[in-house]
C-alpha cells in the first residue's frame, strides 16, 4: 500500500524537479547578444565562456560547444572554433546511439532534463563552418572532409527517425496511432557551393562542375525550400588572366524556439486537445488512445520555432569604390531549421502527450489511496489541486536550440586583377539604405591561386 508520507514525499520530489533540471536558461544571453549586435564576437566568446559555471550542465554541453565554436569561428579564432565545433559533432553522434534511454527518461520528467544533442540542421550545419574555419586555416582537404561528412549524414538522420518512429509505433505509452513524416531536405546548396569552391581551389575542375549540378539539383527538387531565383554558377568555371574572388555571406540569425501549451481532457479511450486563443480555450482535435478512462483535465508544453529573420535585403560587393556585384542567396537556413523540425516536433508532441497522460493517471490513483487513508474531503480537495499543479509544473518545454546560427547565405563571385585593392561587403535594407559594412583594406589578390574565399557575417 502507498503511504501517506510516500505520497507527500512524490510531491515535494515533483516540486524539486519543476524548479530545478527542467527548465531552459536563458538570462546567459542577454549580455552576450549585446556584443554580437555590436559585432564584438571575442567579447561574446568571453561573456559565453564566463557563464557556462551558471547556466550549462553536463548535460547542456552540445549547445554550450555550438554557440561557443559558432561565436569563435566569428571572431577568427579558428582552431578554438574547429575544436568545439568537433566536440559538439561527436557528442552529437555518441548521444544518437543512446535515443533508447533518452526515451524512457523522457517518458518520466520531460526533455531538459535529457543530454541535449542538436537540432537536425544544427548537426548538419556544424560541418558547414567546420569546413569555412578550416579553410580560413589553409586546411581545404580537412575541410572538403567535412562537407562529405554533411553530406553523409542526410543518410543518419533518416535511419535514424526510421528507428525512433518504430520504437513509437511499438511503444507500450503511445495508445494511437504513429505517423511517419516526411521531411524535403535532402541535399544542402550551400554545402555544394563550398565544395565546388574547394575543387576549383585544388584544380579539380571536374569535381567542381559535379558540385555546381548538385547544387543546381538541390534548387530545382527542393523548391519548397529555395523558394529564391537559382543563381547561375557557369561563370566560376570560367577562367581568365584575372583572379576569381568568391564570397559567402551569412546574416540574420536562426530561429529560437519559444513554448506553446495544450489543454487535454478525457472521455473513455478519446482525449479532447484544446489550444489558447485570445484568452479562450478552444478545442483543436480529437485523438483516439486506448485505454484511457474519462475525467482526466491536464496540460502539457512543447516548443515551435519562431523566426527572427534579418534586417538585410541586399548584399553588395565593391572594389576600389565601384559596386561589382550583388551578392546572391544561396540558403535560408532559417526555412531549412523549420522544414527539419517537423519531424522531431511530432515525435515530441506525441512524447509529450503520453507523458502527461501517464502522470495524470498515476496521479489519480495516488489520490484515489490518499481519500482512503484520509476520508477525502477538504483535504482530498486540495491534494488534487495541490498535485496536478506539480505535475502541469514539470511540463516544461525545452526550449534549448543553438543562438548563433544565421538566418541566410549569399554567395558570388568576380574577376579582378591581381594586386592589392579595397573590397567591401555592403549590407543594405529594404529602403536600400546602408546598414553596415565589412571591409577588406589592402586586400592582396594573388596571380598564383585559382580563387579566393572571402566570408564575411551579419548576424541582424
């Protein structure tokens, strides 16, 4: 039989638990976006550094080594950048393998209190600046690794929600049904157009000319996706007695994630799911699940992805003071990170639900053993009350996603004669005013290389 001092123990437990592992920090940063915005990238490398004590657990790591190698890789320090970067990447795909336990943990608290282990497009794109710091390193054989890493890894990620939507399908917690779905992101033209820059750079004037078409296969399959004109590459396979200097830009900055809460109640194997909308809950839809008994009222969270976008519309190239160029886009990250979720929102979604369907049941029942003990009543009354804000309070969604991915990648090229010139990247907003500028003084543009890589940001 379960006690009373068991019970009154498993609601203090519940209480410590919603105010401690499971819920997201967020307080780190505030003193860390200010530099960013004011492009002080060592400074928030300093500032991220200072707060890890505080703010990230063992368990945070993998979002503690993003934002970390994103923000070092910004201020040039590149072989800091590429070692955290590296850690993230193996922590990432060590933490893969143990998805059995994470669900079973998750099954009992909620996902914070799980290894955070990256967003899908953070695990691709963690590859992606890998491979611009370690070209910056004069590395380009390491970094071409790290592209065919990326690119191997679209074949992960399928095998692996194969897995997780088997195991939810098998599942004994999940009373309905399990649907698979589909995700359209199979293939990065970004990661293409570093490629094919990393080819011409060695000479590899075929292996280029397959990245360019990849990179091509991926506007033309994937239009839900790259929704802006394809640009033509034709011409960075055309050579003269100039020199090709080419350009990524990145702006913006990649979505966060922000909690959305449902509303359940119960009828014999049915739950009614409502939504708050202007003040009001309003029923949203009905599932079917097996087994449940009526009267059961409860709320559980999960997180959505909300854009932050950029200011910047256009981005331009001069060179000794003459506009060249506009630079194209080449990738929106931002539509990729969303396109990505789909598929771990749902399972989370689902998690979630019977989670709390769980906790409420076990909850009843203590509470049903409670009213034995005690004659119910007043006091009956206010455990109920008293339990199942406890149990809404571990409910807290996890809102742990990498900060300092950006939002778009430009990309272009031109042709100018060797020697030392002036080159800036020209960010201009919607008015086609000058928003910012990054610039190259004395930049020397040597005769002896194919083409060159400049890569600038603009995380607003």
């Amino acid at each position: 039989m379960i006690s009373i001092r068991n019970i009154i123990t498993l609601l203090l437990l519940l209480t410590l638990i919603g105010c401690s592992s499971i819920s997201t920090s967020k307080e780190q940063y505030k003193e860390i976006d200010n530099f960013v915005n004011l492009e002080l990238f060592s400074e928030a490398v300093a500032s991220l550094e200072k707060s890890k004590e505080e703010h990230y657990d063992e368990k945070d790591r993998v979002l503690f080594w993003i934002d970390l190698g994103l923000l070092q890789h910004y201020a040039y320090q590149d072989s800091l950048a590429i070692t955290n970067l590296t850690r993230a990447d193996f922590a990432i795909e060590e933490l893969y393998t143990k998805s059995i336990s994470k669900g079973v943990t998750s099954m009992l608290l909620n996902d914070n209190a799980l290894d955070y282990s990256g967003e899908d497009y953070e695990n691709l794109y963690i590859n992606v600046f890998k491979a611009l710091a370690y070209y910056r390193e004069g590395m380009r054989g390491s970094a071409l690794v790290e592209i065919r890493r990326l690119i191997e890894k679209f074949v992960t990620l399928e095998q692996k929600y194969e897995q997780e939507f088997s195991s939810l399908k098998n599942s004994d917690e999940i009373k309905t049904e399990v649907e698979e779905i589909p995700v359209n992101f199979y293939s990065s033209a970004l990661a293409h157009y570093i490629s094919m820059i990393l080819f011409i750079s060695d000479g590899e004037y075929d292996d280029a000319r397959i990245s360019r078409d990849k990179f091509y296969d991926a506007f033309d399959n994937q239009r839900e996706l790259y929704t802006f004109p394809k640009p033509k590459l034709d011409n960075f396979l055309t050579f003269s007695d100039k020199t090709k200097i080419s350009f990524i830009t990145f702006t913006g900055r990649a979505p966060l994630k922000y909690e959305y809460i449902f509303q359940i109640d119960t009828f014999k194997n049915l739950i009614v799911i409502s939504i708050l909308e202007n003040g009001i809950w309003k029923e949203l839809n009905t599932i079917p699940w097996y087994g449940v008994e009526g009267g059961i009222h409860a709320k559980f969270a999960v997180p959505k992805l909300k854009k932050r976008g950029s200011i910047v519309h256009t981005v331009q190239v001069f060179v000794d003071g003459k506009h060249k160029k506009n630079l194209f886009k080449i990738e929106s990250l931002e539509d990729i990170a969303f396109e990505t979720f789909k598929r771990e929102e749902g399972i989370i979604y689902l998690k979630s639900l019977a989670r709390t369907v769980s906790k409420a049941i076990a909850n009843e029942a203590l509470n049903k053993e409670l009213d034995k003990k005690t004659g119910g009543g007043d006091w009956g009354g206010l455990t109920r009350l008293l339990s199942g804000a406890l149990i809404n309070a571990t409910e807290n969604a996890d809102l742990r996603i990498a900060h300092y991915f950006p939002s778009f990648a430009y990309g272009g090229e031109i042709e100018i004669e060797p020697g030392i010139h002036n080159i800036e990247i020209v960010y201009k907003d919607r008015n086609n005013q000058t928003i910012a500028v990054d610039k190259f003084e004395n930049y020397e543009v040597s005769k002896y290389k194919n083409i060159e890589l400049l890569e600038t940001v603009f995380l607003q």
